[in-house]
C-alpha cells in the first residue's frame, strides 16, 4: 500500500463515509486476563464514542511508510491450508460474528503480545464500496467497481489517569480527581487484508508500530508467520555497517558526503510520489559504483550486503539519511550542518592534526553573537575557524 491508498483507507473513518459493520473487543489486563468484552453492531455506539474510535482507527494508519507502517507478505507456507493468512481470512468471512474464532484471536494476541501492563484489544469488521476512477481521477461514486472486505486491529495501552485537582461544578468545590483507567492512542496494529492498486490483495497485510524501534518481531512471526522487517534504525546502522566494511581503510569523509547528497537527491526527486524510495540490494550497489567506490571494493558486496543487511531486505531511503541536516561527530564535538551547505566544510591537516575547517560568520554562543579576534588575524585564516578535535 502507497500514501494514497492509505489516506483513502483512512478517509472511510468518518460518520459521513463509515463502512464499520461491527465492532469487537478485549480488555485484557496486566496478569494476561481477559477483564471483559465487547460485541456489537459500530453505528449502534454514541456519536462521542464513534468519534474516539475513529481516532484511534486513523492512528493505525498513521506515520511514515517503511517506518511506522510496513506492508508485509505472506510467506506461501502460510498461505496453505492452517496457516496464519487461512485463519485472518476466516475471521474476515466470520463478518466477526463468530465468537470461537474471535476467542482464538484475542488467545494469540493475549499469548504473544509483550506488554506487561493493561490492554485493550480492538478489532473491527468493514465493507468499503470502492468507487470507480473517471480519466481524470475523479470518483464516480454511482460506479462501484469492487467491494474491499477487510479488518482493523488497534491494541491500545490502557492507563490510569494522572492524580491531580479538578474543579467539581456541581459542589462548586475544589477536589482530589477520581482517576481513571484511560484507552490511549494504539501501540500496534494492522489491516488486512492490503488495498493495493485500490483492490484487495489477500496476500499481504499493512502492519503498524508506533515505535519505529520496537517491532515486537515475536509477535509479528507468531500472529501472521512473517518475518519482521528491520527497523528504520537497524537499517540505518545496517547501512552505516555496509559503507565501512565496503570502503575499509577508504572510508573517506568526501566519499560518505557524496553517498549521502545522492540518497537525498533520489528523495527529493521523488518526494510527491506516493510510496517512499526503496532500495535494493543492486540498487545500494549502483550508488556506490556512482560515488566513485573502486570495483575491487565491490568484489564482496554482495556478501557484505547479505550479513548486515539480510539476503532480501530493501532498505527506505528515509531511514538511513537524514535529509535535514547532516551530522559529524567526533568524541568531544557535534556539529550539524544544512545538507544544502555542506560544501562548507572542509577537512585539512592542520599543524600534522585531521581537522575540519569551517567558515565562522554571525556566530552565535549559547545565543549570544560573537565576534572572531581581530588584529594580525586579518587574513584568510582569520575567516575560518578549525574544529581542532581529531575526526579520525
């Protein structure tokens, strides 16, 4: 699924557009115990709570592709007969009506779900009438083409709420506030099946974090038999890890600029398409071989490639550059710089010292503008300042 398919999705979670035919959930406590459930028809709930839950639906469909959300396939052993895509499909069919099914699910979650406090699981059934598409993409709504039948899961944290005062209106009084245990925005979730090419595809599913860093691989391989893909950080240390042993002693600062300004380029080239720049392993290796990396650095890419980053893992050009700003680091020093001003730094061996050199105007301490001394230092040098920390 791209930006636009998404965004669709997500439009549908509105009183206007609604396909929700029912709603079910779990509350499960901090001990694993299912504390109570609920089943029923979503348009018979109160507008106040219709309105949260759509909050928390477009939240699950909410952050960056190839970071908080990641479309995943099934491997074809799960797509036989018993296997995890079989078992998303029945509950699909089941219209969530059948109540032995929903127990087995809410049991896997309950089993595999590393959460050691309350949860509420969330989990909704809807029909989208997919409108067609005139020549020039405008919706035909009295032009249905395709029903997409799908399902949505939130597992939401459950908290209680902050102790603190509250004005009470009706004894018009200053008093200690009840606390309550409060649902908040999910933490994972997922939609399946995928809304590709505004069709179903039951052969993938759209999977969602909200912390980019923790994947909850276990539980991702446990409920849907896939295999967690690598984090946005894992694929930028993965990335980092493949430049170094690739260039080895040649791990110059020049050639990792020029890695990184192309990485940024391909981004903002393509920065109005709907789905991120990905790229392959043959695709990483051809901008090497554009950045100037030797061939004979290259005989054991593949290899390199395969122990860092996995033999089939593409990687989000988002997660391993970072496009507004560029970061040097030495042990004592940071300095972030405009991608678009990079050229600004130099590096130079200054009195036998590796430094980098950078131009000093309207410089600013901790806010407050300074001046560089004046007298003999009145020549070039004098307009430079050198971050005398060793960079290598």
């Amino acid at each position: 699924m791209n930006k636009k398919e998404i965004s669709e999705i997500k439009k549908q979670f509105t009183p206007a557009n609604c396909a929700i035919t029912r709603i079910c959930g779990c509350y499960v406590d901090g001990e694993k115990n299912k504390k109570t459930e609920i089943k029923e028809a979503f348009l018979s709930l109160s507008e106040e709570e219709m309105f949260k839950y759509f909050d928390i639906f477009k939240k699950t469909l909410s952050g960056t592709l190839g970071k908080n959300l990641m479309n995943m396939e099934f491997p074809l052993e799960q797509e036989a007969p018993g296997g995890t895509q079989e078992f998303l499909m029945q509950l699909r069919a089941s219209k969530l009506t059948d109540d032995e099914l929903l127990e087995r699910f809410y049991d896997k979650i309950i089993e595999n779900y590393d959460y050691p406090e309350n949860y509420y699981i969330i989990l909704i059934h809807a029909v989208y009438d997919i409108p067609g598409k005139a020549s020039d993409g405008t919706e035909m709504f009295d032009a249905s083409e395709e029903i997409y039948d799908h399902i949505l899961c939130s597992i939401c944290p459950v908290k209680l709420s902050k102790a603190g005062l509250c004005y009470n209106a009706e004894t018009n009084n200053i008093e200690d506030r009840i606390r309550d245990w409060i649902v908040e925005m999910p933490d994972v979730g997922f939609l399946f099946p995928q809304f590709n090419d505004r069709s179903t595809d039951i052969h993938g599913m759209l999977y969602y974090s909200k912390n980019a860093e923790q994947l909850h691989g276990a539980f991702i391989d446990e409920l849907f038999g896939c295999s967690a893909p690598l984090s946005a950080g894992g694929q930028r240390d993965s990335f980092n890890a493949l430049v170094e042993e690739t260039l080895g002693d040649d791990c110059q600062y020049d050639t990792v600029i020029n890695i990184h300004e192309k990485l940024n380029e391909l981004i903002e080239a393509q920065k109005d398409e709907p789905d991120p720049v990905v790229l392959t392993k043959s695709e990483v290796k051809r901008l090497f071989e554009e950045c100037g990396v030797e061939d004979e650095k290259l005989e054991t890419f593949d290899e390199q490639y395969e122990m860092t980053a996995g033999e089939k893992s593409a990687l989000v050009a988002s997660n391993i550059t970072n496009t507004r700003k560029f970061e040097i680091k030495t042990p004592d020093v940071v300095i972030h710089v405009d991608p678009e001003r990079v050229d600004l730094v130099e590096t130079r061996i200054i009195d036998g010292r590796k430094c980098l050199v950078i131009p000093m105007e309207d410089v600013e301490v901790n806010g407050i503008r300074v001046r560089m001394s004046g007298g003999a230092e009145t020549d070039t040098a004098s307009r430079e300042a050198a971050v005398t920390e060793e960079f290598i």
